[in-house]
C-alpha cells in the first residue's frame, strides 16, 4: 500500500480490470479520432518527466502529446545522474509533486518507478523499466484494434527476447481479450511471476496463451511481434547471443509459415538482425503506426489519469 493509494499510478497495469482496460482502449481510439474534444484536458498542468535511459519515441511522443493536451512538460536529464544515486527516489516523487501533476519516468529498476509512486502525491506513469512498458502496449493494441475492428479473438505472437515489452503485451492483451503467443529461445523466457499472473488474467478472460522455444507455435497468429535482442542495460556482446537468436529472426519466411498479415516492432529496430530490413519496409509493417499511436494512446492514459475530459 503506498502512501497516497486512492491517486492513479500507471506503473505495470497488472491490477486493472479488463472493463477498465477496455474502457482505456476505447479512449484512445476517440482521442485520436477527435483530438479537439481533449485539447484542453491537460489545461494548467504541469507534467514532468525524468528518464534515466535514452528514448527518442516515449520523449518526444509524451512532450508534444501533452503540447496537444493543453498542458506543460518539463524534462529533467537523470541519465548522466541516475535518478536514485543523489537522493532516495521516494524523495524525488516527493520534491515533484510539490509542483507537477504529474510524473512520467523511465528507469532501470522497476523498484525504483515503485519508491517514486510512494512519495507522490501525484500519478506516476511508467515510460518503461526492466519489467514493463506499459504504454507501449496499449499504443500496440490501439493499432490492431484499427487493423482489425476489435482485438478480441485475435492473436498477437511475440518472437524472441522475453523483456519488458513481452510482459506489458501479454498483460495488456490478456485483460482486452486476444490470445497470446510467446516464442523465445531457451534461457530468455519471461518472467515466471508474470506469466503466472498473465494466466490467471487470461483464464479470467477466455483468452489462450502458449508460451514456448518453438517457432512451429506461430501458425495461428494475426500480427507477429519482435523487439531487440538485448535491452537496454543489458551490456551482453551481442556476439555471445547471436547465433542463439539467429532462428528467431523475423523475416519473410517466417512470416510465411503463420497466418499473420501484419509485423509489428516497438523499436529503435536493429535491421537484419531480429527484423530483416526489407519486412521492416514492406506493406505488412505496422511501424510507424505504433510510433504514431505511442502519442495517442499516452494522451488517453494522461486524460484518464490526470486530466478532465472537456467532451
Ligand atoms: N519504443 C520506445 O519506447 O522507443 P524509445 O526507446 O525511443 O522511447
Ligand atoms: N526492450 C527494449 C524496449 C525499447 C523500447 C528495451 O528495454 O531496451
């Protein structure tokens, strides 16, 4: 329980209801279908946000989402200073809240998005950490909701590293109703935790989840789904992996072997390595929709969370 437990932390999405979530994604498709009715819900509000990794996406999409909104970003640079090494992060969320309303961070440790939430008194979003990128998910979903109608009953596959952008899909995906595949080499499976509670979320919700080493269990999948090999902070010679990871790339023939019409990357992409540069161009790319969506999915959850809606 944290100190202020009734504001409205996005830190992972794990404990929220699939009407919630649902709710969530129908604000996203309205907010970017009709962008005039929200340019006012940030009025007045100040917004900052402290990154203690690179981002080109969550940065800019977040400044000019919240331009969009009405409201005002301010950007602190934690990357040269780790945002826990000068003082606790419970006393940076505090020292904020005395002037932001709220507080968008990107860390290392999910643990230390959990300390800045608890001295808050304002909501904290969570722009990625080790386990979670929350945002990134629900900007996915927003895409394969136009693509096809609804995502319920869909399949969303997800190929190669198990890291945080696997956890917040299968979490998101489970709670909107689309089944879910996972497909990693062995020894970079998720997170045996949050597969459990991804179950428990799916079983909820009548959705299937196969997790496994094998590329066979592709065949059903609608979109297919990759991201780096190695996270950021992860400082393995990519040498020691690559062979590994090899079979695991994303490219046309695999493509081939599924029933999937679309490719989907959250980037910064690594082209030839776990997405061939020509898919990553090619007409069943969704990239640049997912980039495009990053904005409108986050001004829904900056409107659900911390604004008013005007419509
Ligand atoms: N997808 C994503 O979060 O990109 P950035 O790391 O550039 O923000
Ligand atoms: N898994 C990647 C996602 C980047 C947006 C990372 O954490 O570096």
């Amino acid at each position: 329980m944290t100190a202020f437990s009734n504001k409205n932390d996005l830190l992972t999405f794990s404990d929220w209801s699939s009407a919630e979530m649902n709710a969530l994604l129908d604000l996203a498709l309205d907010v970017k279908a009709r962008p005039e009715n929200y340019n006012q819900a940030l009025a007045n509000k100040n917004i900052v946000a402290i990154f203690e990794k690179p981002s080109l996406r969550t940065r800019v999409s977040f400044d000019i989402g919240i331009n969009k909104l009405g409201g005002h970003l301010v950007y602190v640079d934690s990357q040269g200073a780790p945002l826990k090494d000068r003082e606790d992060p419970v006393d940076v969320g505090a020292n904020l809240a005395c002037w932001a309303d709220g507080i968008v961070s990107r860390v290392y440790e999910h643990k230390t998005l959990v300390d800045l939430a608890q001295g808050a008194k304002v909501p904290v979003i969570n722009a990625l950490c080790d386990l979670y990128h929350p945002c990134q998910a629900l900007a996915d979903y927003l895409g394969m909701a136009e693509k096809f109608g609804s995502v319920k009953g869909k399949t969303m596959a997800y190929v190669g590293d198990g890291n945080n952008v696997t956890h917040s899909l299968l979490i998101v995906g489970a709670l909107l109703g689309c089944n879910q595949v996972v497909i990693t080499p062995k020894g970079f499976e998720i997170s045996p935790n949050i597969a459990q509670h991804a179950a428990k979320l799916a079983y909820e919700n009548n959705v299937d989840i196969t997790i496994s080493n094998s590329i066979d269990e592709l065949e059903k999948a609608d979109i297919i789904y990759t991201d780096t090999w190695l996270s950021m902070g992860d400082d393995t010679p990519l040498a020691d992996i690559k062979e590994k990871f090899a079979p695991y790339q994303v490219n046309e023939a695999l493509m081939q072997k599924t029933n999937a019409s679309f490719v989907m990357h959250c980037q910064p992409a690594h082209r030839d390595l776990e997405i061939t540069s020509s898919l990553m161009d090619s007409d069943k790319s969704l990239l640049m929709l997912q980039a495009e969506n990053r904005m409108h999915a986050q001004n829904a959850i900056m409107v659900a969370l911390i604004g008013k809606q005007d419509s």
